[in-house]
C-alpha cells in the first residue's frame, strides 16, 4: 500500500493572508540589552548580579562593559567594600 504524504496546505492553522494578518514578533533581548537595564535602574548592578542574569563569567561582562564603554556609553564602576557596582552615567556629569 503506497504511504500518503502530508499535504502542507492541510495544516491545523491556515497560513496568513498577508504580511498584515502575520502576528508581531516579540523584539528580542539581547544580553548586551539586559546589562544595559540593570546597571541603569536605580543602584546599577553588582558584578554578581550581572553574572547571575546572563550566565556568563565575570571576566565575559566585563568585557562587555567594556563593549559597552566603547560604543559611547558612561558606565561607572565603583567599588565598596570590596565589592564593585556598575551604574551608568549621564554625559554631562
């Protein structure tokens, strides 16, 4: 018995129309994205913190802070007891 193809037009959904009847994609977050919020909110972010929300190693954000320095963006590091918080400046200051 010969063995049926799946028609690609008898799908559960119908394809859209047009573009216009094609859902929004969702924008995606890129880490770079992600740093730049949590050392902008009030109190930047620790090193730890930022590790903890990319997954990456200590030693990857700050490269990327460095990333981020070179595109034109204030980032501040301070250090208190031992422990080193980024924030983001203004230009002017």
């Amino acid at each position: 018995m010969p063995s049926k193809k799946q028609d690609p037009n008898s799908l559960s959904e119908p394809a859209p129309k047009s573009i216009i009847d094609t859902p929004p994609h969702a924008a995606r977050q890129t880490k770079r994205a992600l740093l730049l919020e949590l050392i902008g909110r009030a109190g930047g972010a620790t090193l730890e913190e930022l590790t903890s929300a990319t997954g990456w190693l200590p030693h990857t954000v700050r490269a990327a802070i460095t990333g981020l320095r070179k595109r034109g963006h204030d980032v501040r590091r301070e250090r208190v007891e031992g422990i080193s918080r980024y924030t983001l400046g203004s230009k002017g200051e």
